[in-house]
C-alpha cells in the first residue's frame, strides 16, 4: 500500500471518515474530499496524528454542484502524478424531511445528482490520471436499497420520496458502473460497486430516522478488501453485497435501460 495514491469522497464523516483512518494507517498517500472546509481539516488532521508518515491532502467542493465536481478533479489532475485508487463514498440519503424534494445547483434532483451525476462526472474527469497510473481501480460504494428507474420521470417530479429518490440513485450509480467497466476493459482500470453494510451508525441513517444497525467498520472491510485485494486486480463490472459476488436490481442488466440512462447521464454532465 505504500506507493498507492487513493481519493476518497465524502470523508468527513460516517464510512468515509473510517475509510480515511484506515487508508492512512496503510501508508502511501490519501486525498480526502469533503464539503465543509473545517470537518475536513478535522479528519486530515485526526489522520495525520494517527499516521505521520502518510501523505495526505483535502480538497473541497460541493457535489451538489457539477461545476465544483469537475473543478476539484482540475485540480486533482493538475497536483497529483499518480491515482491508483477512486472511492466514489460520499451520498445523500433519505433526507430529514423526505418529503421535501430537493435540487442541485444545476435543477436536478438532489439525490440523483449526488449519488449519480457526480461520482459519475468525477471518475470520467479522472480517467486520464487512472489510466495513466493502472493498474488503479475504482469502486462505487452503492447500497442493497435499489429501485426501478422510471424515466418518464427520473428526477421525480411525480410522487417524490426521499428513500425512493436515494434506491433510484443508487441502481443508476450501479447501472454506470457496470457501463463503466465495459468501456475500460483492457485499460488496466477496473470498476466495482458494492452494498458494504445495513444500516451502518451514520447521519444520514440517523437524519432519516432509521436505526442504526451495524458500525462503520462493517462497511469498512469490504470497501477495502475491493480497493487492495491482489485476487480481484482484474474483477471489474461487479456488484457486490459485502463480501459477496452478486447480482444487482434486474433493471441493472437491461441493455436498453443502461443506454437510455448513460445517455440522459452523459447530457446532464456536459
């Protein structure tokens, strides 16, 4: 591990800032994302504490806003010579009030865009720097909580629900993977996306108000075991549940629904 260079979103807090504590202890270098300046500087410096001689560096942006997304992977490019290793961690859950529907900067739906667009948009952004240090891998922290996707009425506008919102988020993030993959075979990059634990101990569990059932080092294991493993350096296009090599939602291997989304996806992006 100490040679690898791995960005984490969303570390500020709940699995990501677990994710961020193991890594550093791990060696190499860590990038840590995160939206509110000071939660982030808290984390790098608990990491730093705990690992001093790890690399580890911040960067802010919203990812509620695609402009800020494809300005922090800019930046990355720009800084870093090396990234061997993408975890697409940061989401918005159900929400407090899951009956309030709400949109990002640029009018979308708030959890499609999050648990979608961006991760989506940032590991495009990023393509250039994981190629040109492959092997890397990238792995799309999804959830069990998967949803048909309608799409005469992908950003809910119709009977919006904030579960609902973040299990339809959620499959499409999956759906991009497994499109993902097949676009980079051969490439030396693999893409992977896995459900890591139920109801882990975290704000957004909580803010929905469901209760917590497992900590976040359930989650912790598997995410990790998809980023170092040497026996999955060429598993790509799989979802798994933990520790498990599964199947997804069925919609996740329809062909035509997969295209219809990328290219919906590919339009909200530009």
């Amino acid at each position: 591990m100490t040679q690898r260079t791995t960005l984490i979103t969303g570390a500020t807090q709940g699995m990501g800032r677990a994710l961020a504590l193991d890594l550093a202890m791990r060696g190499g270098t860590v990038l840590l994302h995160g939206r509110d300046r000071t939660r982030l500087e808290a984390v790098a410096t608990e990491a730093r504490a705990a690992a001093p001689g790890t690399t580890i560096r911040t960067y802010l942006a919203d990812l509620s806003d695609l402009d800020q997304v494809h300005a922090m992977a800019d930046r990355i490019r720009s800084a870093e010579p090396y990234l061997d290793g993408l975890i697409n961690n940061a989401v918005a859950g159900g929400g407090a009030e899951p009956l309030t529907r709400e949109l990002s900067r640029q009018g979308h739906e708030l959890r499609f865009a999050v648990n979608h667009l961006a991760p989506y948009a940032l590991t495009r952004d990023l393509l250039p720097l994981l190629t040109a240090s492959a092997p890397a891998r990238v792995i799309n922290v999804a959830s069990i909580g998967q949803e048909t996707i309608d799409f005469d009425n992908v950003m809910l506008e119709r009977d919006y629900e904030g579960l609902r919102a973040y299990c339809r988020s959620k499959l499409a993030m999956i759906m991009a993977t497994f499109e993902l993959a097949a676009e980079l075979q051969g490439t030396g990059v693999t893409v992977n996306t896995l459900h890591p634990a139920h109801l882990m101990d975290t704000n957004g569990v909580r803010a929905y108000g469901l209760t917590p059932v497992t900590s976040t080092d359930e989650g912790v294991r598997p995410t990790v075991r998809l980023l170092l493993d040497p026996e999955l350096a060429t598993a790509t296009g799989r979802y798994f549940d933990q520790f498990t090599d599964t199947r997804a939602h069925e919609q996740a291997y329809d062909t035509e629904a997969r295209e219809r989304l990328m290219k919906l996806t590919h339009s909200l992006i530009a």
